[in-house]
C-alpha cells in the first residue's frame, strides 16, 4: 500500500526494468552533431541511462545512443 517512491529522493535512482541501483558512469552526449563525455547515473544491467530533466529538457535536445565501452 505504501509506494515505493519517496519524492525528494535523488541519492540512488532504480532502474525500472532491473531494479538495480544505477552507478555513475561515463556516456556519450549527443548533441549538435559532437558528441560529449558526460557522467551519468547508467543501469550496469540494461545499460539504460538516467537523463536528468533539465538534461533532456533544456540543453540536450538531442540524445543519441551511448557511447560503448571502451
Ligand atoms: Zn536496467
């Protein structure tokens, strides 16, 4: 009965496919044709990247797939 979420809570984001804890890791940014080096909270599961909203809603228009592993 009780969610889950708990507003306010920025620490340690879930994926919500895995359900693991996302950890900080190195992506790439696409964004007007170059691409960036950013730290970003990445699922280590899925691979999905947490996109902070004033990320994806101001700066980065654009956001294309991540940069592999290297
Ligand atoms: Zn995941």
């Amino acid at each position: 009965m009780t969610p889950l979420e708990k507003p306010g809570e920025t620490a340690a984001k879930l994926c919500l496919k895995c359900n693991l804890p996302l950890a900080m890791a190195k992506v790439g940014i696409s964004y007007l044709g170059n691409t960036f080096p950013v730290d970003l909270p990445k699922c280590p599961g899925c691979g999905l990247v947490y996109i902070p909203e004033d990320l994806a809603l101001g700066k980065m228009a654009e956001v294309e797939k991540l940069l592999e592993d290297k």
